[in-house]
C-alpha cells in the first residue's frame, strides 16, 4: 500500500514579465491525499 498525505510544493516567487509586479510563491499542490491500495495499479507522470 501506498499512502501519501497533505502533501504540499511550493515554488518560489519569480520576477513578473514586462513590468508585472512579482508573483509570491506559487503553490503547485495543498493538502493532496493519496492512497493506493493493494492489487491496484498506480502510476504518476511529471518532471
């Protein structure tokens, strides 16, 4: 079994474009809660 939980990222701010103010971090997940039971089949894609 595998279990994740409040699984939070954040990124940090960056420089806005052509004059836009700053972004502050930016929060890719909050709270996601992940759970995978026995027999199933999971599979995760990303960077």
């Amino acid at each position: 079994m595998c279990a994740v939980r409040d699984l939070v990222k954040t990124y940090p701010a960056t420089r806005g474009r052509r004059g836009a103010p700053a972004t502050p971090e930016v929060r890719a997940t909050d709270g996601i809660r992940l759970d995978v039971q026995r027999g199933e089949i999971f599979g995760l894609l990303g960077p």
